[in-house]
C-alpha cells in the first residue's frame, strides 16, 4: 500500500500491512519512493502518514483506545 509521509512530502510503499492497521504498533516499516534508485526500508511514525488524497489514516489504525472514545448510539445504549 502507497502512503504520503507528510513532513517530507514523499510517496511510501508499507512493506509490512499487519503494522499498518495494528494500533498498537505506532511505527511502520516502508520504503520511500524518491529518485531513481530503489530506497532502502525504514521505520516511519504512522502518526505522520497519509493517504495520497490527503486524509488521515482511520483512528482504528492509530488508536489502540479508539473504542472507548467513541459515543454508543442511544438505540444500543438502552439495550444494555
């Protein structure tokens, strides 16, 4: 998969996806694609990646506790 790491502004292809939609990794290892030669893989922050169309990366993918913080619509809440 291709991301935009932005503070560089580079293209990066993630050569290890479980990494990328774990929550509890916080660090990708990719490879960058600038120039014309093959870059050698490194780990990048998930927190400074995103999609090539610009939007951020989902909050199931960066927070281990994205759950917790996610209001229970009324309908469910008064089932319990």
């Amino acid at each position: 998969m291709f991301l935009n790491h932005a503070p560089e502004q580079v293209l990066i292809e993630v050569l290890n996806l479980p990494e990328l939609w774990d929550p509890f990794k916080t660090k990708v290892w990719a490879r960058a694609h600038a120039g014309e030669e093959m870059q050698d893989p490194e780990f990048y922050p998930k927190a400074e990646l995103i999609f090539p169309s610009g939007e951020s990366l989902p909050k199931a993918w960066i927070d281990p506790h994205y759950r917790a913080n996610v209001p229970m619509p009324e309908h469910l809440s008064a089932a319990r």
